[in-house]
C-alpha cells in the first residue's frame, strides 16, 4: 500500500570551536584521563563559547544538512528543534534557527525530551511528513550543556559536550514496506517517576534560576542497560526486521560501557555500532545527530543502509527509530 514516507535528504553537524581534553579538565577538579577513559569511553568534548549560543549551533548544523540535501531553506515548511538548553525562555531556539537561515514560512518549534530529544523530534517530524501536513522538515539537535554543569562536581562535568546536528526530512511516496527509504518506525517512552536519577535542580517556574544538572550515575546506567531496549526490540518487531538485518545502530552518545552493553544485549555486532562519544563526549540531544553525520561523511553511511537510532534522557525519556536510508 503507497504511503508516505520520510526521507533523509542531507545531514550535516557543527561542533564549537575550543576543545577540552581531559587533561585540561585535571587541572581543574580531581580527576584524572585513565579516570575518565576507564569509565566513559570520553577523551575530549566541545565547550561553547560565549558567542555560541545553542542557536548558532543549531544554525550552522542546518545550513550544513541543507547544502548536503542540495536544497535551498526556503522549501523547508517545518522546524524542530530538540533541546534542553534554549537561548531564551521563549522564543523558541527554532525560531531563532528559522530566522537565522530566512525561513519565513510554515512552523518552527522546540523540542524537549533531554538526551532523547533527537529521537523524539524526528518521530515528530515523521508525523508531518507521513499525514501531508509538511514536507520538508529541518530537524536539529542543539545543545550548549556546558551551561549546566557544577565544574567543581567532578561526576558529572568530565560527560559532557556542546554542539549541534541536523537532518533535512522530505515526505516522498513509499510502499509501505521494509525495504521502503525513510523513517520505518518510531517506539518513544518516558516515565516520570525517575526524576530524582537525572535533573536540572532549577527552572523559571521552579526556582527562577537555570540551575546545575544533577544525577545518579549508577542508577542511569542500570536503567539505560536493564530498561529501555524494548524500543529497539518494538522497532525490530513492528517492521518485521531483526539485528541482524541492520547495517548501523547509531545510539545516544553517552557513555561507551551503556553503548556496548545494551547493543550487546539486543544481539547487534559491536561493528556495526557508531561511537563518537570519545571526541564529543555527552552532546545530549545533539548527540544522535553528530555521530550520524560523522558515520555518513566518513562513508560507513550509505543509502539503503538500515539505521536505528536510539536514545534515553532524563524524565527517564527515551526512543528508537529505525531509518532506511
């Protein structure tokens, strides 16, 4: 049966100009890089500087997906930008990223589901897409995280990362199979009883202040491991398809031992798992949208290629989708 689908057109990344290695961040707090590599799988991350603000970021990712998809940002009728580091209360960081590119029509929007916002944004956008409501959407992933970090609480602030992706999504005619280009499916899940393991200790509505992030490491990592696989395993399900069948798992970057663990579990090839976690550590939303740029322009991507994108943010948020590309 014909349908529509979503399909990628291009993609493209940016990553903040300054660099912090571990190193750098020893001298800072006690840690130390062995401490840091053993644990993370993280050498390196992107801090953003003053000037770089989530929506300049955001910004130049898209203008880079736009030149990859070879298509100008006035055919683009819809904006979604996943974030959980806004420049502003509001306006939206979508319609800064709108404006910025001279986008003057259709709709601009955030997104906010932590480091699941990527995934949540491009099951969001597949839904424009497949019911005729868009088509062309700009979908980002932008964070500037190390605006909410403690820098004197050495747990948290060795993960992190700034830095932004994008993919450009187009609505085109499918048969409604497997074998289809575009978004398949999309499993998303929260639960928010687990506030308490991963959050920012402030808000406008809260405290009135941006706040720091705070976390129970041991308790994520057990429920990113233990927990959020049914995604996957629902994606595998819904579109009659198996680990065996995918050529790329590109999961949210946030921490080597979970990557491995839980692509362990679901049976998927260590080779066949993209990591940039060690050179942009913990990019939150953004995080998806890098490594699958970094995967496409180094030539692992290919069109055709089937890739599933999986993430879990604070909430606890989390999602798949798998993507024929």
């Amino acid at each position: 049966m014909t349908r529509l689908r979503s399909v990628v057109r291009g993609c493209g990344s940016y990553l903040p100009r300054t660099t912090v290695t571990n190193d750098d961040l020893a001298a800072r707090v006690d840690t130390s890089d062995d401490w840091i590599v053993q644990r993370t799988g993280i050498r390196q991350r992107h801090i953003a500087q003053p000037d770089e603000t989530t929506s300049v970021l955001g910004i130049k990712a898209a203008r880079a997906a736009l030149e990859d998809a070879g298509i100008d940002a006035a055919s683009i009728d819809l904006v979604i930008c996943a974030t959980s580091t806004p420049d502003h209360t509001f306006p939206s960081t979508a319609t800064q990223i709108q404006a910025g590119l001279g986008i003057q029509t259709g709709a601009a929007f955030d997104l906010q589901a932590v480091c699941a916002g990527f995934v949540y944004a491009v099951a969001t956008a597949d839904k424009f897409l497949a019911t005729g409501a868009a088509t062309r959407a700009l979908v980002v992933g932008a964070e500037t995280f190390s605006r909410l970090l403690d820098w004197e609480d050495r747990t948290t602030c060795v993960l992190f990362g700034d830095g932004a992706g994008a993919l450009v999504l187009e609505a085109q005619a499918g048969e409604g199979l497997a074998s289809d280009r575009g978004v398949l499916t999309s499993q998303l899940r929260s639960d928010g009883r687990h506030r308490e393991k991963l959050y920012v200790d402030g808000g406008p509505g809260s405290t009135g202040t941006t706040g720091k992030l705070r976390m129970v490491g041991k308790e994520v990592f057990r429920f990113a491991v233990g927990s959020v696989t049914d995604v996957v395993t629902q994606a595998f399900e819904a579109t009659g398809t198996t680990a065996d069948d995918l050529d790329w798992f590109v999961p949210h970057q946030a921490n080597r031992r979970i990557i491995e663990a839980s692509a362990d579990k679901l049976g998927i090839a260590r080779e066949k798992v993209v990591l940039t976690v060690d050179r942009h550590g913990n990019t939150s939303a953004a995080s998806i949208p890098l490594a699958l740029d970094a995967a496409c322009r180094d030539g692992r991507i290919k069109r055709g290629d089937l890739v599933m994108i999986e993430a879990i943010g604070g909430g606890f948020t989390w999602g798949s989708a798998l993507i024929r590309w």
